[in-house]
C-alpha cells in the first residue's frame, strides 16, 4: 500500500503477560472449547509466543531476528486479541489491553499521530473495539484524538475524499476512505454525533462514486490528475464491505448491503486461486490484507439479512479457507501468505495476523450457529457424481472434477467424522496414475477389501470406438495415491447401449459384489470376481445383464434397506435444470425394477438439476443420508455443479420420501 514500511510503530507489552496468555490458552481448550475457538487459541498463542519481542516490547516482524519496529500491525494484534476478550474475557487481555494502551503512544513519541491517516485509523478502530468491550474509557478517548487528527485528511482535490499521507494531499485512496467511513460510523454508534454519521456518509459515497465499478474497489485516485490506479486488493473490498455494514446498520439502506454483496462477490470471483481460497499477496503489509477482508466479510454475513443462497456461498467459502488453512497452511500455529503452504523458519507476523483473523471469524460463525449444520454445498469448489461412503467412522467423498472433459485428468477426496468438517484430499488419482486416460475421468465408486480401496472411474468418454471405459484402480489407503491396477478399461465397449461409465460398485449381504453402470439411456449390471479386477458370468451364463428400468438416462445407485433392494438413477439432462433422481424397490438385486416416483429434483428457490447421487447410513436404525450434486443458482455453464448432503427418509411402506434440497445441510452426526 506504501512504497516504505519503516514508518509503522509496535505494540508494547509485558514480558510477564507472555507467560500468562499461552498457558491460558491451553487451559481454554481442556476446558473444552469448540472446535474454531480451539484452533482461534492455538493462533494466537502462536502469534504472542513466536512474535513477541521482550526486550524491546513489541511484535518482531518475523519470527526471527527482524526486530524492525512496524506500526500499523499492532493494532491489528490489538483486534485479535479483542477477539479473544470476546470469546474468553480473560484477566490476561486486559492487562494486555493496559500494556498497550502505555506502550503506543510512548513507542510513537508520546503521541498517537502519525503521518499515515490509514494507520492512524486502524489504530482508532482498534481502541474503539476495546472501550465497546470493556467500557475503559482511556481507549475511547484515544479513539476521538485519533478522528480529530484524521478529519484534516479530507479535501478537494479530486473531487474530496481521504488523502492517505500527510504531505501527499493528491493521492486519495480506498485504504484511507474505507476505514475512515468505518470508524466514523462507529463514532456515532457510541457518542450519537451527527458530524460523525456526516463523515461517514460523505466519506462512503465519494469512494463509491471515484473507486467503485460494480463491485471492483480500485486502489487510489490522484486527485490532481484524476487518473485511477484500477486495481484491486483483497484490504479495500474488505473496507468497502465494512463501511457499507456500518451504514447499513445505521440507516436500514438496504443499497449499501447491495453495494456489499457486490464487492464481496468480486473478490470471490476474481481474487481467490483455485479452490476459490484466496490469493497470496505477499508477506509485508499485503500480508494483513486478507485478514482485512475476512473481517469484514463476517460482519456481511452476521448483519447483511443475506438471502439464504448468498449467505449458504459466503459460510462455505470462509469455511473452505479455514479448513485449507488449518489443514496446508498451519506449522504449529504459524501462518504464511498463502494458506496452501506451510509457512518457513523465519515466518512472518503480517499473515499471522490473517491467519489469527480468519480462524476468530471461524469461532464467532461457530458461536453464534452459522456452523451447527454442514450447510450446502459442503465443500467449495465445482465438483460432481458424488460418491459417499463410509470407512471406519469416516465419510469419504470422491466427486467428479466438474470441469470441461479436457481438464478431467484427477480427483480430488474429502473426508469427515461429522459430516459438517470436510478435509480436502487433492489428486487421489491422476492421468500419472492411468496410462490409457486422455481426458473426462468421471464417477468414481470406491470400495474397501481386505485392506485394500478399489477405485473404480469411468475414463475418455467411451463411444463406440476408441479407447476407453470403466478402469479400476487400487491404493492401500483410502486418501490414495491409487494406480491402475490393469494397464487398460476393465469394461472397454458398449454392450446393450450402455456407455461404459458411472458404474456404482454393490455389496450384497452373501459377499457378492456387483456393478451397476451405464450411460445413454441404459443400464447394465454384472458380477465382479473375487479379486474385483474382473467379470465373472452370471448363473445363466450371461456376463451383462440389462436392466434399465422406465426413464433410466445415467447415475445407477442400489441400496439395501430391511431386504429390500432400492435401484435409483438420475433422468434428465446432466447440464439443465430438469436432472433428477426417481427409485424402484424389488426384493432382489436383479429386477425387474418398476419406476415408482421422483426422490430428489430442483428447487427453484434453492438450486437446479440435483441428481448423480450416492447414499449412506449414519449410526442410528434408520439414519441415511444423500449426498448428491447441484447447480447454484445463476449458474451459467454446465460444469458449475457443486456437491452438496441431505437426509433421506422412509415412509411406513418402505418407500423413500421425496428430498427437499436445501442450504442447511444437516447436522454433526457420529459415523
């Protein structure tokens, strides 16, 4: 955001608060915390344990030897441990919270000014937070001495606005209007001052009316030349976002949530990586900047009265990160700036800060029941053909990479205990791993014997000619790596006018194993041998049996309930709206099967074209779930499929009762 960081001032602390937080910390997780406010702890441990400086009583920029004093970051600390306070209202913070409040102005001169108008309105944010939480009134007043100092930083150049430096009066920037409009707003929370309500709606409309375009924040405007510097960072749609929020709740303008709602969509489409995780922006000040969003991006989803599909998309999405971060990015509670990776020996404190944010928004979202279910989609990211099983008390996932078939060469899995906290598990099987795969690997149905997982994809898209079909692949554990296991398709052609994919693999209670499986409108099934690697004919002598049943079109399923055998499937087609799965019940595995109805289908008020789904059964005598996939929505394209999980009932008769898709999802269940 600057061209030099050395200006930027730390936090001063007491030696003997270091011995307090973290011991309180862990005494927080025996006493059993939940599981983000856990994790929220650790982090911030982290943060005091590996950044605090002793000797010169304030945050090291590295956890190293870089004892480089830097300012704004500190009150960025300052709202992390507010967090805190929040959570756990500990003796520990608040005497924290007093170190501080000796320690900033002694650092900076014995003064909290400084040149960097955004700076000074972190700062000011910061203490206002710690006088809300617990009413000391020296942080509200260094919060007003901070806004008198600030307010000078308006003129009209370029049409008005927040100058970002002193002596710089040309350059009007979103990181000095953003927490400007922020803070003035929170003013008026608290003193009901009119002027203040006044900044903050000037303030707010002239960086909507020079930096804002549909939901981009464009970084500054030079006020002299009128140029703007179009492009945009993850802090200022974080600002916008908070400014609007404040508004929003000041006002009841139902415009500035829209305003939110489309800066917030910006950066979920345009500032993530893939995984939709979001982008690294290096480990100096852009470090925070993520944090930054986050923040704010919470406050959107708590106080925005988002429409349920909105509000299902942002909780995934945060939820998505944090787990990304918890289960790639974590090394003993230290954070780098990207949440994929582990950070190194040294590591920074900028993004330990985002980390400590991300995983604070995680524990209030949990607190306040955002998280008590598993919400829909369970996991970011355009996935498909969902196959769900369960293997020693766990749940695993292994979807369809719902991409243009060219860039179908992987899977990835997801596995839970509670089917509300998924782990991602990238690449379970890649082309490396099949050599007869040139694209559209689909479908997968997974299997455990004897200790070892069968992995059974449909690859190439078959047609009539060509290479390809139904492969199986082995691994020793159900994460993978699997590998082929046969150098070629174990089912390499159409038989009954049946495309050899979307096979789904059936245990019978005898131990027979069974596979059903077909595109093009019809349905094969046959009889795997005892090594699973090959076909064994049936009783008659036939190898393939067809048994497709009245609307049958791809995606057979068969479940086993009471001696009763129920053969699902999805009609319709994969990419529109009209997909979705009907049933038929017999009293064997071979048919025949009479379509009796529809189980699951769209909701024009949720989302379109459910089907392609599997089924598990939870620990209790009648307790099945359906997980299966979906379009989102507005989706435009038709590999924008997500997976997504719902109870599955039974009516006295045995018959299944029709779904209602959803954005909750279900509830934490044992396995």
């Amino acid at each position: 955001m600057r061209p030099s960081f050395t200006h930027m001032r730390g936090i001063v602390f007491s030696l003997a608060i270091l011995s307090i937080l973290v011991p309180s910390c862990t005494q927080r997780q025996a006493a059993g915390d939940s599981y983000w406010a856990e994790r929220a702890d650790i982090a911030s441990a982290a943060l005091v344990k590996y950044f605090w400086n002793a000797d010169k009583q304030y945050f090291n920029y590295d956890s190293a030897s870089d004892t480089t004093f830097h300012y704004w970051p500190q009150a960025h600390a300052l709202d992390v441990l507010t967090d805190g306070y929040l959570r756990s209202a500990g003796s520990d913070i608040l005497n924290l919270y007093a170190r501080w409040y000796e320690g900033v102005p002694a650092a900076n001169g014995g003064r909290f000014w400084n040149p960097y108008y955004d700076d000074m309105e972190w700062n000011g944010i910061a203490a206002l937070r710690v006088y809300k939480a617990t009413g000391d009134s020296r942080f509200l007043e260094a919060a007003r001495q901070l806004w008198q100092d600030i307010i000078p930083a308006w003129n009209d150049r370029g049409g008005g606005g927040m100058t970002w430096k002193k002596g710089m009066e040309w350059s009007k920037n979103a990181c000095s209007n953003g927490p400007a409009a922020i803070l003035a707003a929170r003013l008026y929370g608290e003193l009901k001052r009119e002027e203040d309500l006044q900044w903050a709606r000037r303030i707010y409309a002239w960086e909507k009316e020079h930096l804002f375009d549909n939901g981009a924040v464009y970084d500054n405007l030079n006020g002299d030349t009128g140029e703007i510097a179009r492009f945009c960072l993850t802090y200022n749609q974080g600002t916008f976002i908070g400014a609007a929020v404040e508004l929003y709740r000041l006002t009841g303008d139902r415009t500035y949530i829209d305003d939110a709602v489309l800066a917030a969509d910006y950066t979920l489409d345009h500032l993530t990586v893939k995984g939709d995780i979001l982008q690294s922006e290096g480990a100096g000040d852009g470090g925070i900047f993520k944090g930054i969003f986050v923040r704010y991006f919470t406050q959107l989803i708590r106080e925005g009265n988002l429409p349920e599909a909105t509000l299902a998309r942002y909780v995934t999405f945060l939820r998505n990160n944090a787990e990304t971060l918890w289960q790639q990015g974590n090394n003993g509670g230290r954070f780098g700036p990207d949440w994929r990776e582990k950070p190194g020996d040294p590591s920074p404190m900028t993004p330990q800060l985002s980390g400590c944010m991300l995983l604070e928004a995680m524990a209030l979202l949990e607190r306040e029941g955002y998280l008590d279910h598993s919400g829909n989609p369970l996991f970011a990211g355009w996935y498909a053909d969902p196959e769900g099983i369960v293997f020693d008390h766990t749940c695993w996932i292994y979807p369809t990479w719902s991409q243009p078939f060219g860039e179908q060469l992987f899977m990835d899995a997801f596995s839970s205990t509670d089917l509300v906290h998924w782990t991602r598990h990238r690449k379970v099987i890649s082309q490396e791993d099949i050599p007869w795969l040139r694209q559209a690997l689909w479908a997968p149905s997974v299997v455990e014997k004897d200790g070892t997982y069968y992995l059974f994809f449909g690859g190439n898209d078959m047609h009539e000619k060509g290479e390809g079909g139904i492969g199986v692949a082995v691994s020793d554990n159900p994460a993978g790596p699997f590998k082929d296991a046969l150098g070629r398709p174990l089912i390499d052609e159409v038989v009954n006018g049946a495309q050899p994919i979307d096979q789904y693999v059936f245990l019978d209670d005898d131990g027979t194993y069974y596979m059903y499986y077909g595109g093009w409108r019809h349905c094969n099934m046959v009889k795997l041998g005892d090594d699973l690697m090959s076909l064994v004919p049936f009783e008659d002598g036939q190898v393939y049996k067809e048994i497709t049943p009245e609307g049958y079109v791809e995606g057979p399923f068969m479940l086993k309930r009471d001696g009763i055998y129920y053969f699902m499937w999805s009609e319709g087609g994969w990419t529109g709206p009209d997909y979705h799965v009907a049933y038929a019940m017999a009293d064997n595995p071979f048919g025949p099967f009479e379509r009796i109805g529809t189980i699951l289908e769209s909701d024009p008020a949720v989302a379109t074209g459910a089907g392609h789904h599997s089924v598990i059964k939870g620990t209790g005598k009648d307790e099945y779930y359906i997980i299966y996939h979906r379009h989102p929505l507005g989706a435009r394209d038709g590999n924008n499929r997500v997976v997504c999980i719902e109870r599955l009932y039974f009516d006295e008769n045995g018959h299944i009762l029709p779904v209602k898709i959803s954005f909750e999802g279900v509830s934490a269940a044992k396995l």
